[in-house]
C-alpha cells in the first residue's frame, strides 16, 4: 500500500520587491530569521544554501518548547534570480517552487506550489504551518524595508 501523495498551493502578497523577497530565501542569515512555523527556530550553523541548480538547499528546523530538531536535506532543482526557486527534497521527494511576482509599489506576490507531498504534510495543520512561516516572512520584510 502506497502513500497518497498531495499537491498544495499558496499564494501570498509580500511587503518587498520580488528581488527583494527571493533573496530572503537564498541569503542564510534572513531566512532562519523566518523559516519553519511559529514555535520553532533554524540555528545558522544548520543552513547550507548553494544557489545554483543541483546546489544544497539544507536546514535544521528546531522546536522550541521540546528541542526536537527536524533536518531539510534538499537540492535546488531550478533558480532563476528573484523570479523562482524550485527545491526537491532528497528524504521523502517533496518537490516546493517558489514564484515570484511584482505587483508594484514595493511589493510582490509569491506563490509556494508543493507536489509529491506525503499524506503526513497535507491537511490543515501542514498549511497552517507554511502560513504561519510566511507571516514571519512578511514580519521580516517588513522590518528590513
């Protein structure tokens, strides 16, 4: 019996240009500032981010209240600066692209599409999450514009 695997797709307005908010994502010291839901952290030492295709694309998400860490081992599958970053994760083969858009006036829409998601990250809760990481994001933007 085969896991069922899920799609996901979420759309968010950002407070910076797409410039701006993909490099958020490729720079290590902005993205543990935002990376991973509401209660958790990535230590800097975790993150290896080699912005090429084929380069890694690693973290450690840690939980505050227990200290459980839950590690990222993935490879940028295609990266076009401040357009799109597509990752696919080595350990259960969870593919994530990220698109970018700009709406003008300082601002831009992203666009997380996940595919071959394991029935263990989709529902509610799983969204949630990345919803929760994205509101950090745009914490995090905002603070830096």
């Amino acid at each position: 019996m085969s896991e069922t695997l899920g799609e996901l797709t979420i759309t968010r307005e950002l407070p910076a240009t797409p410039a701006v908010a993909f490099r958020a994502y490729v720079d290590p010291e902005q993205f543990v500032r935002f990376w991973g839901p509401v209660g958790t952290h990535v230590p800097l030492d975790t993150v290896t981010i080699e912005p090429v295709v084929g380069g890694r694309y690693d973290s450690t998400m840690v939980m505050d209240a227990t200290g459980e860490s839950y590690p990222l081992t993935s490879r940028i599958t295609e990266i076009r600066e401040g357009e799109l970053l597509a990752i696919a994760e080595d350990n259960i083969g969870l593919r994530s692209t990220l698109t970018f858009k700009d709406l003008g006036d300082g601002r831009s829409e992203v666009v997380l599409h996940q595919t071959e998601v394991p029935a263990m990250y989709c529902g509610p809760e799983a969204e949630a999450g990345l919803n929760s990481s994205f509101d950090r994001l745009v914490e995090h933007l905002s603070a830096s514009a």
